[in-house]
C-alpha cells in the first residue's frame, strides 16, 4: 500500500446525469434563501437521504458553493452530515446528504423551552466536537446556530449533526486572518464587526451563544432591533439575571462566560472547552457496550488493495442508522474528542478484543490515506459487518461508482479516475496491476461477477434484477 492513498472523499460523485435516474424525491423537507431540501430515496439501494435542490438562478456566490461542498467531501466526523454525491442539471445542482429525520436543535429547544444541563452538556459536546475537527483540519464555519445543527433521529440519544457550510473558510494556514463580515446577528462574534480580521475563535463565541441559549431558552444578546442586538454583541453586554438562571450551575456559567469574550485572544480554544469542568462532571459517552469484530479486521487487514478500496467506499455511503454501533464505538475510543483514532487510542480499543498485540499492522491497514491516524470512515471500513456489505444492493451500488461509463465493467483507466487522486503519482503498471488481482477471466477489466469475487472470496451468479 506504500504510496497508495485513499480517501473517502474520491467516492462522493459529480454527476450530470438525470437525478431521477437513481433518486426518487418526495416531501419537503425545509426551503432557505438558496434552495430546497426534500425527502429522497436512493432507487438501488431504498436508502433514505436528504437532497438540497440549488436552482443556478438563485447562486449569487460560486465560490462559496464550491467552498461548501468541498469541506463536506472532505468532512469525516460522525456529528457531520455526510454528502453522498453531487449532480447538475442545466437548472439545479443537487447535493444528496444522510437524512437526519430530529430536525433542526432550533424547533428541539423550542419544543421543550429550556434543556437540563446534562442534555445541554451531551449536545454541546458534540458541537464543539465537530468545530474541533474542522478547526484542525484548518476550516471555519462562521455560520454556528441552532438552525445549523440537526438531530440525526427522533430519539432521546440522539447525535447532534453540524450543516450548511455555505459560510465556511477553508483558511491556507493555522494563523490566517478573514475580514468577511459573515454570519447571524445573534451568533456572530465582536470581532468580526469590528472589520479588524478574525481568526477560528469566532466560532467558539458562537458556540457560547448556543450553550446560553440551551440552558435558558433565549438568546444572550436581545434588542427589538438588529442594530440593537448587535451594540449589545459589541460590548459582549449580557448576564445571567433572569429567574431561568437561579438553579443553573456556576460551573455551566463559567463556560459560557470563558466563550463569550469580547477580546478572542483571551477566549477558550476548542480543546480548553472540551477539557472544561462542566464538561466532565457528566458521563457524555455512548452507553452502549464496545463490540468489534475481530473477522472483519482481519479480513480487512489482511485483503487487497481493491477490496479495502470498495470497503471504504461502502463506509462512506452508509446511513448512520447501519453503522450506530461502530460509530458508537469510534466515539468511546477517541478519547481526545479530536475526531480521529491515534496508535495508543487504537490499543487501548483493541485491548477488549484480544488484537491489541497487532495494532500496528492492524492500524497500517486502516490508514488508508496515511496521515498517520484512523479517521471515521476508515475506522468504519474496517470494522464493518458483512450483512452490509454484503447487501447485493449495496455491492451493486459501490460496482456503478468505480464503473464509471458504464459498460458493466471497470477497466484500469476507470481506477486511476477513481483513486487515482494521489499525493504520489501512480503509473500505467500499478492500475493495471489492481485490475490483475481480481481479474478471473483474464480480460483486462473487472465485471460485477469478479468484483463481488473480491468481497466475498467465492463465485457468485450475475444480479440480473439491479440494472
């Protein structure tokens, strides 16, 4: 695998074919100043999703279109909506995402007023959880409220999920300053109107409205107007007066207050947030037992190049409903909260397993863009259980995307178009050389028939009812 690199991002799709041909749409789901979200199913594999319809006419940034739907192709973090593909039509783009069917943070807290303060610390956990990751990964989003963050089902569990990125930065380096005056008048930081330039702290100020607005049901910063609401923002002019504030813990207040700072250079930083005592006096992490399968890690260890390629490939497109417990368990061993699984986070998960002796060839394997951790999906793809992989929808599903033009089989050109985005150049040979490992008949391409050869390590008929 030297030199080979994979990415979950190469399996999310541009395509300008007819939507409709693998989708069916239904309901609305919500409309916003650029488009439409409605209800879709995919025509393959009955997966649900949600389709976010942009009509060109109404794209009034191209850039900042681009900009969205790169950081969620490149996004691997269970409380980030997934993109699963991309298509355009000569009116529409069309962003097809998972399906988070909880609804918007901003209709949870309506509905109950006011949360406890160990419902508010497991969502806001999350949050600042995935604004972590982005920040690491040198992205921010600029755009945090309510209305931004979905709940990924109706249950009362259920996982917090960062949207809309149409606002996000993609900066070039750790320390580089933005002077666009972007985001909500009750969520947006004091630096930014202040036009002096501003750095990722704007997001954790946000983050701080957010939590206010958790644990007393309204906004830190209220005027009858918007000119109002933001002298207030200015002057970080807020308290904690009100009777919905009495029985609040002075812990819960701390946070908020070390977050909501007029000057950012002294506000916390997501890691100090994480690490914050009113974080850690609840027990945030999933209740479910931590169960790994020992075969599917070897089996993934241990199979080609192709193989782990198509797992991830699978990972990627998964319903977070297929994959709760694996990742439920992602969660447990990322102990850092950062959003990836290091060596030692890696042992001390395995340990439970009896591989702990094998992490590092077991953590090579699944590194499949070496850089050096274990992102989500790749950790998904590893540990997923064959009764879904297996699913022929979903074999058939994964065959059409490498399959490119398709001919109903996948040829050495159609790899390198699909993997071949690599830091290190690969040449003719090594396509050709994938092709061989699966290639039975010896023609130089890979039909359905061979690739479920691949998944399954034994000759399986042709589907005849998937086309």
């Amino acid at each position: 695998m030297e030199g080979f690199v994979m990415k979950k991002s190469y399996f999310i799709s541009s395509s300008n074919k007819d939507i409709k041909d693998d989708y069916e749409l239904s309901k609305k789901l919500g409309d916003g100043a650029y488009g439409n979200v409605y209800l879709g199913t995919h025509k393959t594999t009955r997966q649900t999703c949600a389709i976010k319809q942009i009509p060109k006419s109404r794209i009034r940034n191209q850039a900042r279109l681009e900009t969205e739907i790169q950081v969620m192709k490149n996004a691997d973090h269970p409380n980030i909506v997934k993109l699963y593909d991309v298509y355009e039509d000569a009116r529409s783009i069309y962003l097809i995402m998972e399906c988070c069917s909880g609804g918007e943070l901003f209709n949870h807290i309506i509905s109950k007023k006011r949360l406890s303060e160990k419902e508010a610390a497991r969502l806001f956990k999350q949050a600042l959880g995935s604004i972590r990751y982005l920040h690491s990964n040198d992205i921010v989003h600029r755009d945090l409220k309510p209305e931004n963050l979905l709940l990924g089902d109706e249950s009362e569990e259920a996982l917090l999920k960062l949207c809309d990125f149409g606002l996000a930065k993609m900066l070039t380096n750790e320390t580089e300053s933005m002077m666009t005056k972007a985001g909500t008048p009750f969520y947006i930081a004091p630096e930014i109107l202040k036009g002096q330039g501003y750095g990722k702290s704007c997001d954790l100020w946000s983050l701080g409205v957010i939590l206010y607005i958790l644990l007393s049901g309204y906004p830190p910063f209220y005027a009858k107007s918007e000119a109002g609401i933001l002298e207030k923002v200015r002057n970080g002019n807020y308290n904690f007066s009100r009777p919905e504030w009495t029985n609040i813990t002075d812990e819960a207040k701390d946070l908020i207050s070390k977050l909501l700072v007029v000057d950012p250079q002294e506000r916390l930083e997501t890691e100090q947030a994480i690490e914050h005592p009113w974080l850690a006096s609840y027990e945030l992490l999933p209740t479910t037992p931590l169960e790994l399968s020992v075969e599917s890690l070897k089996e993934f260890r241990d199979g080609n190049r192709l193989r782990r390629a198509v797992l991830l490939c699978i990972a990627s497109q998964c319903s977070d409903d297929e994959i709760s417990n694996l990742r439920d368990a992602f969660i447990k061993m990322d102990t850092n909260g950062d959003g990836t699984l290091t060596i030692n986070e890696l042992r001390e998960g395995l340990s439970q397993t009896g591989m702990a002796g094998e992490v590092e060839s077991i953590m090579k394997s699944m590194d499949v863009d070496g850089n050096g951790s274990v992102d989500y999906s790749e950790f998904l793809a590893a540990t997923l259980d064959k009764n879904i992989y297996l699913q022929e929808e979903r074999l058939y599903s994964a065959f059409k995307k490498f399959d490119r033009d398709g001919s109903g089989k996948i040829s050495a050109s159609e790899l390198r178009e699909v993997l071949g985005a690599q830091e290190i150049e690969q040449n003719n040979e090594f396509w050709e050389e994938l092709i061989t490992e699966a290639d039975v008949n010896g023609d130089g391409e890979i039909d359905f028939n061979e690739f479920l050869n691949i998944m399954t390590s034994k000759k399986v008929n042709k589907l005849t009812n998937l086309s």
